[in-house]
C-alpha cells in the first residue's frame, strides 16, 4: 500500500482504458497521469514524471470514479435490515415509526459507513439524499461525516419529519446553507431533496422558489407508486420549476405526458433499479426513458435493503431493461433478435450520466486531461474472472465486481490501493454504527426490532393438481400410485 498524500504524482500504467471521453475512447496498454488533483495525460508509453508512484494497470481495466445520483446514506447504519421490506413497510418504518428515533450522531453514523463504503467499490461521487435532518445538529452530522471521508459528495439536504415549506423557509436551514455548504466547491455540492405530493394548493411552491433564490437544484423522488405521480410533475411544470438540473428519482410510474414534460425542460432521471424491482415504485423506466430521449445516470438508494455497488446499479438495470423488452415483443407474439441497450451505454450512465445530471461534467466523469482525476483501477490477479477481457464494457458491467476494485483515486487523492482503503478509520466507523444500532434496539425494544425487520408473509394458494403424486417402479418398470 502506498499513498500520494504528499502530492506525489500517480501514473496508472498499461491498463485497458475505459477514457468515457465523448468519442468513447478506448486505449490498449494505455496509461493515466494524475498531477496533483487532477488527470495530466492519457496514453501510451507516458513518461513517469520524478518520484511519481507508479501502479501496474496490466490485466485491469482503467475508467472514471462512478457516480452515484441518489444515495439514502444516513440508512447505512442499518445496513441490510430491511431486505425483506416493501416500499410501503419502508415508509411506515422510517417515517411513520422509527426515523425520528435517529439522533446526530446516528446520521454521522450512516453517512460515515456509506461514505467509505462508496469509495471503496469504485464510486468516487455520491448523492447523499439526506432526508433525515430533523434539526441542525443533525444536518451538521451529516457534513461532518462527509467531510471525514476522502470522497465526493452531494448533499442533497431533506427532512422527512417536516414539509418542504416548513424547513425550507426555516432560519436554521438559511443558516446551514451559509455555514457549511457555501463556496465548498466540486467536492462538497448542494441539492435541495423533497416530494411533490400531487397537493393542488402546491404547498411545496415556497420550498421551490428557494431553491430558485439560492441557484440549488432539486431532487425528488416522482413516479412512485402510490406515493408521486403525474399531479407533481404537472405542477412542477406549470409552475416552472421544471429546469434542467432537476434530478427525478425512479421516474417510474408515469404517463407518457410526464415523460414529455421532463424531455422538454431538459431534466434527468436517476434510475435506482435494484431498489423499483423489489420495492414497487413501478417497473424500472429505462425502456421508456429511452424512447423520450431523457437522460439516465444511475443509483443505489438505500442500503438499509440493497448494496451501495454501482456494478449491481449497471448490471440490473440492463437485465430489466432487455427483460421488458422481451416481454413486451413475446406480448406481440415477436421475437427480439437485438438488444437495443448495450453494456457501453450503462457504464456511461454510471459514469457521464452521474457527471451530466449534477452539473460536474466539466469536472468529473471521463479520463479526460484537465479534469479532476476520480480514476478506478479494476484488476484482481487472484480472480479467474479478470481474463479473458474481450468486450470491455460487458466486463465492466457482467463480470466485474467491487472486490476486484484494486485502486481508487478521488481528486487526484488514492483512496484505495491494492484492495485496500487508505487513510480510513474503518474501526472508527465500525463502532459509531454499533452505537448507533445499540440505541435503535433500546428504544425499540427487542421485539419491535425484530418485527420490523421480518414482516409477516402472505399465504401463498397452492393451485390445485390434476396430477396425482406418482413413484416410478423400475421393478416393474410402471408408475406406482
Ligand atoms: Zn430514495
């Protein structure tokens, strides 16, 4: 292991790279220089300047740090707890039961543990969708963690316990913006997180035209079943707070006039598809996001049931896509011979699609000189799985997975080297969330812990058989009844 933290230079040599430049370059053998913060040069045979740190990139596959849209971090500190849930037990949980039980330093908790979770598997950008600051100290929490951990983020500040109008408008919310996220720059962004329920009186109006005030883009969750539908959208929209930095997460239960409204603004979708196949936002929309010509990037939601891994993110979202597609043609009584959604286009969503939608384009996202250097190195010598690389995108996106992340630079910084973090207080993070687990299970109570982590089953009707339970008789070489 080795670090650059004196400003070393690191040159990543003959790797397979992934560039995710607009001409989706490509480079055998190539090599990637970081200067400081960011990528001087990209090529082959480069010149290693004095005292650089070289890591040998052969056998691996070199591409920009992915970029997560829409992260729920504060609900890592329950990591896994809720895998058994249902949107609807999700939002009974947290915001009906036991999100207002989540103190400070449970927030810190979460974001800590997600923070490094994050840059661990190779996502070196990350939407922390912050929607359980209660109060200042909590939202302090949240920043504070943030900023402990060597990675990029977005905080995309949100208070399930309140409506957008309430702390929106709040003194203390003003306040925060100043102190904590004012001129931070490229490592430390701002969204504003909240719903638009459908409410013709448009309550969230006075949350918008802050959001407007301050120049801070919005992020809401639209399309889900049951919860926001095509009202919001047509708010939004009449209202004219539909721009193009406006991020819709799962997007997912929509008509065709919402699709169009968001098309012709200019906004894009952050598609969660782990989290629309078993939670039940509705179907994962890329398909139709795809024919509207709306941009996607990708993201993980929650690891309270799902994993923070965007190679899952790349991997799901093509099988739901071509798994729709198939249905949708054998509904027709046809046959589709080609997949229209290819193993490129979802690393450039994970990668591009994440700079393009938070604005950081210019910044981030491809292994281009001149941007900040957010680079991955995937390389794992021990693994039968890392030869042959033939189609490197499908690799990428069916073969990789986030062990075989070998190293992680986050502006210009290694983060990871060898398989392993650098410079992070893994036990430090380790104790905060059995803290913060401790508590939860205290104020529960061990049996309200354990109800809502396992939800009742519903009966399964087993149909009726015209067959009758049968055993072959070799003997007799006939059927025993
Ligand atoms: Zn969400």
């Amino acid at each position: 292991m080795a670090t650059n933290e004196t400003d070393r230079p690191v040159l990543l040599r003959n790797g397979l790279v992934l560039t995710m430049d607009d001409a989706h370059t490509v480079l055998t053998g190539g090599d990637v220089l970081v200067v400081g913060d960011r990528i001087a040069e990209v090529g082959v045979g480069l010149t290693a300047p004095d005292g650089a740190l070289e890591i040998d990139a052969s056998d691996g596959i070199v591409m920009p740090g992915m970029i997560d849209t829409h992260r729920h971090m504060w609900q890592t500190a329950m990591r896994g707890y809720g895998a058994d849930w249902t949107l609807t037990q999700y939002f009974v949980w947290y915001y009906l039961e036991s999100g207002k039980l989540f103190r400070p330093e449970d927030i810190y908790a979460g974001n800590l543990l997600a923070a490094i979770e994050a840059i661990d598997a190779g996502v070196t950008t990350t939407v922390d969708w912050s929607h359980g600051l209660q109060t200042p100290q909590h939202a302090d929490a949240a920043v504070d963690a943030l900023e402990a951990v060597p990675g990029r983020f977005v905080l995309a500040y949100g208070n399930i316990q309140q409506g957008p109008w309430e702390w929106a408008t709040s003194p203390d919310f003003r306040d925060f913006v100043q102190r904590r996220l004012a001129g931070r720059g490229d490592m430390l962004g701002f969204q504003m997180a909240f719903d638009v329920t459908g409410d013709p009186a448009f309550p969230e109006r006075a949350a918008f035209e802050v959001a407007r005030e301050l120049g801070v883009p919005v992020t809401t969750h639209a399309g889900v079943w049951g919860a926001t539908n095509d009202d919001g959208i047509r708010l939004m929209h009449e209202n004219g707070f539909m721009t193009p930095g406006t991020v819709y997460v799962h997007a997912a239960t929509l008509t065709r006039d919402s699709y169009n409204r968001i098309a012709a603004t200019g906004g894009s979708v952050s598609v969660s598809t782990e989290s629309e196949q078993s939670a039940g936002q509705g179907y994962p929309p890329t398909w139709q996001l795809r024919h509207h010509g709306i941009p996607v990037s990708l993201s993980m939601d929650t690891s309270v049931w799902w994993s923070g891994d965007l190679f899952s993110a790349m991997r799901s979202t093509l099988g739901a896509d071509r798994s729709r597609e198939h249905l949708e043609a054998h509904g027709r009584q046809e046959t589709i011979t080609h997949c229209h959604l290819r193993a490129e286009q979802v690393v450039e969503w994970a990668t591009r699609g994440g700079s393009r939608a938070l604005g950081l384009d210019d910044v981030v996202g491809s292994l281009t000189p001149g941007r900040k250097a957010d680079v991955v190195l995937i390389k794992n010598d021990a693994s039968p799985v890392m030869f042959p690389i033939l189609h490197p995108y499908g690799h990428v996106a069916f073969q990789a997975q986030r062990g075989d992340v070998h190293s992680v630079l986050v502006n210009g910084r290694l983060v990871k080297h060898e398989h392993r973090l650098v410079g992070v207080d893994l036990d430090g993070a380790r104790r905060e969330v059995e803290r913060t687990v401790e508590h939860l299970l205290d104020s529960m109570g061990r049996d309200a812990f354990d109800k809502g982590m396992n939800p009742d089953i519903p009966e399964t009707k087993v149909l009726d058989n015209p067959y009758t339970y049968t055993e072959w008789d070799a003997g007799s070489a006939q059927w025993k009844r």
